[in-house]
C-alpha cells in the first residue's frame, strides 16, 4: 500500500519499532517492544505531515496517542487482530472485558476507526466501539498470481501464517485428510507442534517467489483461526488460485464466496475436502477485485487534515 501511495505523489513517513531500542515481548519473543516510546512525541514533532494515523494498539501507539491528545490533533486509527482474544488466549486469568475495556478508551478519540470487514464491524460495535468505517485489505495481484503446478500424487493442503495458540493451527493438524498437510511459517508454538506432528511438512519462513510457489502449488488452503479480523494469507491463496477452507467466523466470511472459492464448515475437514471441486480460476477472479490500490484509495479518503498552530505543527502520516 505504501508503494501506491507513493506512486501517487504522496509522502508517507512511518515510525514503526525498528528505529528505536527494543526488547522481545514476554511470551512472544518475534514481538519487539520499544523501550523509548516516549521518543515517539519528538518524531511526530519533526514530521510535519498532512493527516496522522495510528495503526497500533502497542507502546508505539499509546504514546503516537498520547502526543497527539495533548495537543489536540485529530488523527485516525485502525485495528488490525482481536487484541482481547489474543490476550485472553495466552493469560487465561485475563477477561475479555478487559481487552475490550482498552480498545474503547484506545480508539474513542479517533476521528475514524478503520476496521478490516462487515462482520468485524458488527462485532466491534456490539462491543462499544465507535466512528467505526470498514477498509478492508488488498493483495498485490502481480506478485501473487497463479503458476504452473506439478501434479500432485495426492491433494495438499496448506497452511501459511504465525505458529503460534492464537492461529488455532493445531485444528489444522489434527485433520485426517486425503493428502499431505504444509505448514509454511514459524513462531513461538512450533518447535511443540513439530514434535507433536512429524507427519506434516514443515518448511518455515518464507517470502517472496518462494511464499508464491507454496500457495500455487497447493490444492487447499487451510485457514484455523478463530481470531483473526480478515486473514490476509487468504487473499494471497486465492489470487494464486487456490481455494480456502475455514471456519464460518469473522474474517473467512467476509473473504470466502462458499461454493466459489472455498467452503466455511464448522467441521474443517469436511470443507477442506470440498474445496478440491473448485474452479481455481473463479478464485483469481475474486482476488482481482481486491487490490492493494483500491486498499489504498480508501484508506487516503479515510484520512482526516492536521490543524496545526504555531506550537504543535506536526505529526505523522503512517499507513
């Protein structure tokens, strides 16, 4: 997204983590945490943009928050995961109260507040949460894009994304299916769920050509999760030409056309098997019509103009 804006002229500054000194999060050491957020007040100061917006709920954002209330610049927000579901998942002591307790006094002083799909909406709102405006996601159609495939002696399914509790992967991995299950990603749950699944093929990270051969190459792909607010490896498995397998929760149904280009069943498998009747080229179809240009755009009318005066005159453009 980033790459369209700035091809459209536009100037986009973004403070993100790895400019400060960090730690690795408790838990979740692929997580970094700033340790200076405080610095973050100084940079918005030197910036001098046009439009402020927030996209995290973490350290960063917090103090990116914090500046921006005190001197009374109105900015806009997003939200991007199911904070309090994730908390809860790895704290059981934690209520979901809580997590949705800090979403509300996080956003509330956003102008807009920039939520992934329809159903995330509703969700949010029932919550109460406010200035709610859906954006969806975009995939970038030429880098993923449907390539010549190898027959496979049997089916495989795929899964790609975090290994970690909150993805729900092992729903994936305890499925008897007709094929073979590829596991592409790491994180914090892998080194357990490799031992206790051997008989899945687990290739790690991958980016670039390598992440685009993995999703072309496969039959299925496999979403689990119960927590995400849209799933973007789903777009990259469809504009690739491969149909989705979920659950029917937020996210997969805003992204999945069942009987399309996927199947939403409670029992995974079930649908998981369902999705080898599909047309793999209806799933290109839909994936065109969800471009990182079309993100772009509403996201750059989302955004809300800096009131400066001659003392607070700045702030920062981050996507």
């Amino acid at each position: 997204m980033v790459t369209y804006l700035q091809q459209q002229q536009l100037a986009v500054e973004i403070i993100h983590p790895a400019r400060f000194r960090t730690l690795p999060c408790p838990t979740y050491p692929d997580i970094r945490l700033v340790l200076t957020p405080w610095q973050v007040g100084k940079l918005i100061h030197e910036c001098q943009p046009d439009a402020v917006h927030i996209a995290t709920e973490g350290p960063l954002g917090i103090a990116a928050r914090s500046y921006m209330h005190k001197h009374h610049i109105p900015y806009t927000t997003s939200l991007h995961t199911k904070f309090p579901e994730y908390v809860s998942s790895r704290f059981s002591w934690v209520p979901l109260r809580w997590g949705y307790q800090f979403l509300r006094w996080f956003h509330r002083p956003s102008q807009q507040v920039l939520v992934t799909t329809e159903s995330n909406a509703r969700e949010l709102r029932n919550a109460g949460l406010e200035h709610l405006q859906v954006w969806g996601r975009g995939v970038d159609t030429e880098q993923f894009r449907p390539q010549q495939r190898p027959t496979n002696a049997d089916p495989v399914f795929l899964y790609v994304g975090r290994v970690a509790v909150e993805k729900n992967i092992e729903a994936f991995l305890r499925l008897r299916l007709p094929g073979r299950k590829r596991v592409v990603g790491d994180g914090p749950a892998r080194a357990e769920l490799q031992a206790r699944y051997p008989d899945a093929e687990w290739v790690g990270f991958k980016t670039g050509q390598a992440l685009v051969d993995e999703y072309a190459r496969a039959d299925v792909f496999v979403f689990p999760s119960l927590t995400d607010t849209f799933g973007l490896v789903m777009l990259e498995a469809l504009a690739c030409g491969t149909p989705v397998a979920a659950f029917p929760v937020t996210g997969p149904i805003d992204v999945v056309q069942p009987g399309v280009t996927g199947y939403l069943e409670q029992d995974l498998a079930r649908a998981a098997i369902q999705c080898l009747s599909l047309s793999r080229a209806d799933c290109r179809q839909f994936a065109e019509a969800n471009s990182w240009q079309q993100c772009a755009e509403r996201f750059v009318q989302s955004l809300v103009p800096v009131f400066t005066n001659q003392e607070d005159d700045c702030a920062e453009t981050s996507p």
